[in-house]
C-alpha cells in the first residue's frame, strides 16, 4: 500500500499558458473574462466588425495563465484558446 505524500512545492512546476483569441468570433458575453480564475482577461476598447468588445489579456498580467483551458471550455463561440507555453 503506498503512503500518500504532500507535493514538494519547491520541485512543483506552474503551468504557464499564451492566450489566443480570434475577435472576429467573439460575441462579448464576457464568459471568459467573468470566469477566468486568474483574472488576466480584461475587455479591449476596440470593437470587432460585429460590433462587439472582445477580451484581451491584462495588462501585467502576460503571463498570469495557468493553461486551465477553462476560457476555451465556456466560450460558446469557440473565440479563445490557450497553449501551453514552455
């Protein structure tokens, strides 16, 4: 029987993610933005040809992603995406 151990937090790797977003998808329900659990999406002034505001990552924030892909999973228009970087 193996006995658990905690995770050794110096060794521990953060996954890092780069953010991809295709604005001309997006239509601004700000699922992502609202949902992200690290807030590093904000809403860009800019305005696609629909007219609507998509995200974009916040300043300072470049390289908060973690690569969770739970922008990816609530966007129902398939507008965003992240890869894992490095």
């Amino acid at each position: 029987m193996s006995t658990r151990r905690p995770v050794n937090l110096t060794s521990a790797r953060v996954p890092r993610g780069k953010v991809f977003v295709l604005p001309e998808r997006c239509k601004g329900c700000r699922f992502c933005i609202d949902f992200c659990p690290k807030e590093v999406l904000v809403e860009s002034e800019d305005s696609n040809a629909k007219g609507y505001r998509y995200p974009l990552l916040a300043s300072g924030k470049e390289d908060g992603c973690i690569h969770c892909q739970y922008c990816t999973l609530v966007c129902p228009e398939l507008a965003i995406f992240t890869e894992e970087d490095g």
